[in-house]
C-alpha cells in the first residue's frame, strides 16, 4: 500500500493523529490560531459516528468532554491562551478526578487578547501552574507536523495510561505552517485503551484505588458500577473527605504518579550532542531555528548541538541536567522571556552557563536572532 | 379500593432534624416534637394516612407502613 | 423499590440544616423516579457546587458533582456520549443562574434532553447568605446590608426565552406536586426546567424575617396559585405554580444523529 501522504497544516496534523488515537468525542470554542482543530473534527467526526460539539465557550468545552470520557469516550478540546485561561477550573477538576483527556493549547502572544495571530510559547508556566492548588502535569509540544502527529498520539496514550488531563502545548507557526505529512499505517503507532476494571457488578469496586503500578482501573458511567465523582478530596469511593490521611494520600497519589515517572515520560530529541561543547536547548517551532543554526555552524567546525525537549511536563530534570553537563554553556531558545529557562537554571549543576536566546514581539526567533546570542557568548561581538 | 389503614409510624431518630415541618403540616395534627425535639406519633387514632408527613419530611425520617 | 433503597444511607443524617427545602425536592424528586419505575444504573444525576449540590452525594445514580455553575455542560457532555442515560442536573439559583446562566441558556436553546431542576432558595447558602440572581430586590443578605437593588430573574420567563420545551415551576409546600412534576419532566424529551421554590431557614429567613422553615414553607402555600387561577387574576403578586411549557420539538441528540446520517452519506 503507497504511503498516506498530506500536505497540511500543524492543526490538522494534530487532527488527524488525534483520529488515529481513537478520538470519538470533542468539543470547542472557535479561537485563533485553533480553529482549524474544531473545523477539521467538525468535518471528519460525523463521518466516523464520533460525536463534536460546538459549546458556548472554553469552560463549557472542557466540561463536556469531561463529562463524555466518564463513559468510556477517548475526547479532546483545543483552544488558545485566552480560552485556556478559562478552563484552568476544569484542568484542575480533570485533575482531581482523574479523568483523562486531551487538551490543546495552540499559544498565541498574550497577556490577554494580546496577538492572537502571531506565535508564541508564553503559556509554558500556564500550562504548569494554572490551575489552582498543588498538582503534577504533562505537558508536550513538537516542531514539526511528523512529530505533531507523533506527540498527538502519545498525549491520548499518556492520558488514557495515567487518568489525567494532558495538555499539547503547540504553537501559531508549526499550528499554521504547511508540511509534509506521512500518516502512519493503523496499528503503525501502538494505542493504549483505558484500562477496565475486572471487579463484576455486585462487587464493591473502588474507582479511586490505586494498583500498585498506580493505575486505576475505570468503569463507564452507565456501567454496572454506581460511583461519585467530585473535585472535592475523596476517599477510594469516590465520596467527599477531609479526613487529613485521606487528604494527604490522595494529593500524594496525584503528584507522584507523573514527577515520580518523570524521566519515564520524557520525550526529546537530540541533535550532534555527543562531542558539543556548546548546547542550544529548544521546543516547538523555535527548535527549527535552533536546529537550523546547530547544522550552519557544524558546517563550520563549531561543536554545537540541540536538545529538543517534547516533553515540558513533569520537567525532564535529570535528562537536562546529564545532556548539560560539562558544556561551556547552554543557551535555551525560545518565544518567551525565559519560562524553560528557569527550569533548566535549577536542572542543572552550573546554572551561570545558561543563557537565554528568545524573542517577544510576536516574530518567529530566525537563527540570526540565536547567532547573535551564541556570539556575544562566545566573546565574539554582534 | 379500601382506605389505607394504619399499622406504623416508623420515626428514624438519628435522621430527624426537629424541624417541625411534619408536625406544623399535618392535616390531623397526629405528631409532636418530643423533649429531645425528635418527632413522635402521638394521635395514632386521628392519623389519616395520608402520607405528607413522610412526603415533606427532608430528612427521610418519617414513614408510614399501612395495611389494606 | 422503597425510597430508602435510593439513599446512600451511611452519609445520613445529611449535611442540610434543620428544615432545609433541599431534602423535601430529594424527597420528591425520589418519589418521582420511584413511580417512573426506572433502574439506578440509567440515570446520571450532575450537581455542580452549593448546599443543593451536595445532592448528588447521597443518591446511589451515577453521580458527577463537578464545579461552580458548570454541571450542565458537564451533562451535556454525558449526554451526548450516552443519549440512552436519564440525565438530571438539581442546580442552586446562583449555580444555575448567575455564574451558570450561560449554559442554563445554551442547554434551554439546544433542547437536549437533560431534566435541569433549580432549587430555588433565593440565596447563596453554602458561603454563608450573600443575595443570589434570584434574590429579587429590598432582601437582606450578608453581601446587601442595606438591602438588594438587584432585580431577580424569573426562571420560567427565562427558560422560556431560551427554548425550553418542558418548564414548570412549583414549591417545597407542594410536594406531590413537586413529584408529578418532576416525573413528567423526566419523561419530556427535551430540555426540561423545573424551578421548585425552597426555603432557607438558616440564612434567607432568619435574615428576612420570615420565621422558622415552618412558616417559610407555609408561606409558598399563601403566596402561590395555580397558572391562570381566579386568584392570581384578583392578586397579581401571586406566584404561579404548574406546567408553563410542554411541546415537542427536535431534540439535540436526535438531530445529531440525523446529521450523522447525513454525514455518512457524504452530503
């Protein structure tokens, strides 16, 4: 069979894997630089007998799809900064509850309304800390449309795996741009199904136990077994508690089972890092800059590479600080004033080696702009 | 069909609240609030079985079993 | 089935006050499905947060207690996930109403089939008695010491407006009523709003001097008449209780699937 080739869009690509997961169930808000998600889906759900719906806004979206993978639906919502912002609530409820489900957050210049057609990748610490209280989440992004696809399938199997929300960190350039795109074979790409519970109908069923892997085995709303769902501390039924042992180990489970699996879950990817004396560390469309520039010196004889990290959260720290060590310095690329910055500063063994390369004015970082810094580094001058 | 007749208040005391809603409400004023403010029958032989003291009560403490 | 089988009865006594209206809509709203003789297993109650929230807690349904003002995008997801599942969502007036009064429209205008039931207390109980979207004016609440100058909504206006094909409105003190109601709600197919007047004794009628929960649910029977009553023609400021609106109309998940028919046709 000839390979299933597409030139499309970042946003469809992300579509496109999020069918290939086994989306059934979506719900959006039209927000640029997003829409072509919700517009993609709008078109191709029906055709499968999934299920989409156009809600009145962001919360609303979340809430739904929420509400659909408590009966055993695989869901998604995509939206930007703006709309983001407006589910944290919901983030933080996906969270206690142990729901999963897929959110895409398409960054575009904020605060605020800010740039919604230029790129970005500001909501890094949003995407970390939104949501209100003490958490653990995961967080992934990719540069282009192959690794899009490829993160989009990983994000429903990381979600479906662990029972938590994920957010894809993507941004305006690689959501907008067009590429090439293989769409793998079915089955190419192995797909994880939540996991069921065994226990049969009559017996006791505990949805909020954890097995000693830390999963919990889930059973469909409609199902044979009756629970509760709260974002309200709860004991292993499901029922409120604020039994203070009940409170602690319920917290604990809930951050331990992603910063315990933290280098588990990372994703990245490396470039000429065996003899570098010098590392770029980049993600998401900037690390096409980094990348580019990275293969311009090599040309001449600079001993340059990348780490491009997929995974921002839970931070791959011990991957960061073993690619960092021992490099004359390390300079992180990106579209913010410096949010993967910080947490490589505390990653690493000497946190005064670690610059920041970026841009804010809503224009794509070129390796010119990373050439510049690189050379005031390296003593060279502008 | 023959009028329900009375066999049993049944009163759940640790679910009774004392609200008196049952007692201020009832057609035939068949209830009370004792000294502990717990509901209790009093006027077996008035109560209609109805059934509104049972249908109001928010507590889910008061149930009248009847027999044909 | 008795009406206790419905109960999670170990969480009993439950947390309401003293002659809280709350428990008498459980109540009624349990005498309903009772009559309707439907299976626990196919109904999923979604409650999002406040006293009347805490609701879903002690019934043996599924049961989603979810976040302030959102239970019913939350059930519209469920819904239509699963259109065979019986969907009731019991709001407070300011879960519904104000910071859910968005999706309490967007739900009414779609027609999905949920049973939206606001329980009507005119005041924020949980937070301690701040005046609620439904509060109405000249109403002494923790957050209008000087009273309200808010006008309420008028929940059956309201649903009305949006689209509701099924809305009705009655009162704690009416409690086969509330049952009936509740029942023929549960059967529309369609969005259907049941507004039930319920009494605050804690904060609303300590506040408002309206006496003990006693007087307050008495007060439902004296201020209340049936829709296009001789008596609401003599009183105007009578409150009408009954079945506003009862039509059949397209429901969402209906059409959804028509669409889908459509979609997988290529059209």
């Amino acid at each position: 069979m000839s390979e299933n080739v597409k030139f499309v869009q970042g946003n469809e690509a992300c579509a496109e894997a999020a069918l290939y997961a086994g989306l059934d169930f979506y719900a959006g808000y039209p927000i640029t630089p997003s829409s072509e998600i919700t517009e993609y889906l709008a078109y191709h759900l029906p055709q499968i007998g999934g299920k989409f719906l156009q809600m009145e806004d962001e919360i609303a979206s979340l809430c739904a799809i929420i509400g659909a993978s408590l009966t055993g639906r695989k869901v998604m919502t995509a939206t930007s900064g703006p709309g983001f912002s407006l589910m944290q609530e919901a983030l933080g409820y996906a969270i206690m509850a142990e729901i999963p489900c897929v959110i895409v957050d398409v960054q575009r210049g904020g605060p605020s309304t800010g740039l919604p057609t230029h790129g970005s990748q500001a909501d890094v610490n949003q995407a970390r800390w939104g949501t209100h209280g003490d958490h653990a989440i995961i967080a992934l992004t990719a540069s282009n449309h192959q690794d899009v696809f490829s993160i989009t399938v990983e994000a429903f199997n990381l979600a479906e795996t662990y029972r938590t929300p994920v957010i894809l960190l993507l941004d305006e350039l690689v959501a907008h741009m067009r590429e090439r795109l293989v769409i793998p074979e079915p089955g190419k790409i192995p797909l994880v199904d939540r996991l069921k519970t065994s226990v049969k109908e009559g017996v006791d069923y505990h949805p909020y136990l954890p097995r000693e892997d830390g999963r919990l085995p889930m059973s469909d709303f409609g199902g044979v077994h009756r629970f509760n769902v709260t974002g309200l501390f709860h004991d292993m039924w499901g029922f409120p508690s604020s039994e203070p042992s009940i409170v602690h180990g319920l917290l604990r489970h809930l951050v331990d089972k992603l910063e315990n699996r933290a280098h588990q879950l990372a994703c990245y990817k490396e470039y000429y890092t065996e003899d570098a004396e010098q590392l770029l560390l980049s993600y998401g469309s900037s690390a096409r800059s980094a990348l580019h520039t990275v293969e311009n010196r090599r040309k001449r004889g600079e001993r340059l590479g990348l780490l491009e990290l997929q995974t921002l959260w839970p931070f791959p720290e011990d991957i960061v600080r073993e690619k960092c060590a021992g490099m004359k310095s390390v300079i992180v690329v990106e579209q913010n004033m410096g949010q993967v910055l910080q947490a490589v500063k505390l990653a690493v063994d000497e946190p005064a080696k670690v610059f920041l390369a970026n841009r804010i004015d809503g224009v794509f970082i070129t390796p010119a702009d990373i050439l510049n810094i690189l050379r005031l580094i390296q003593g060279k001058g502008v | 069909m023959a009028k329900p007749k009375l066999k049993k208040h049944h009163i759940n005391r640790d679910w009774c609240k004392g609200c008196g809603i049952c007692v201020e409400l009832c057609p035939k004023k068949v209830l009370e609030l004792d000294d502990q403010d717990k509901v209790s029958a009093l006027r077996l032989q008035d109560c209609i079985c109805c059934r509104l003291c049972e249908f109001r009560c928010p507590d889910f403490a008061i149930e009248i079993e009847t027999k044909e | 089935m008795a009406i206790k089988d419905y109960l999670r009865e170990r969480f009993f006594p439950h947390l309401w006050c003293p002659g809280c209206g709350h428990g008498m809509v459980l109540n009624g709203l349990l005498r309903a499905i009772d009559k309707l003789g439907m299976s626990k297993n196919e109904i999923v109650m979604v409650s999002g947060i406040g006293c009347s929230s805490r609701i879903t807690g002690y019934v043996d349904f599924h049961t989603l207690h979810t976040i302030h003002g959102r239970a019913l995008a939350f059930a519209t997801g469920v819904k239509m996930a699963r259109p065979e599942l019986n969907l009731i969502v019991p709001m407070g007036d300011g879960d519904a109403l104000a910071i859910g009064g968005n999706h309490f429209i967007h739900a009414a205008r779609r027609n999905i089939d949920i049973t939206a039931i606001v329980m009507n207390n005119r005041i924020y109980g949980m937070t301690g008695g701040q005046f609620s979207p439904l509060s109405g004016e000249n109403i002494r609440a923790t957050t209008a010491p000087y009273l309200t100058i808010d006008p309420s909504f008028d929940v059956v206006e309201l649903a009305k407006a949006a689209g509701a094909t099924f809305v009705a409105r009655t009162t704690t003190y009416h409690i086969q009523q509330v049952s009936d109601i509740i029942g023929k709600a549960i059967l529309h197919e369609g969005f259907s709003v049941v507004e039930v007047l319920s009494q605050c004794p804690t904060y609303f009628g300590r506040k408002n001097k309206e006496g003990d929960a006693v007087d307050m649910v008495q007060h439902f029977k004296k201020n209340t008449t049936s829709i296009g009553s001789k008596a609401k023609q003599e009183n105007p400021d009578l409150i009408e209780r009954g079945i506003f609106v009862q039509t059949e109309l397209p429901e969402y998940c209906s059409e959804y699937e028509k669409m889908v028919q459509r979609a997988m046709k290529g059209q």
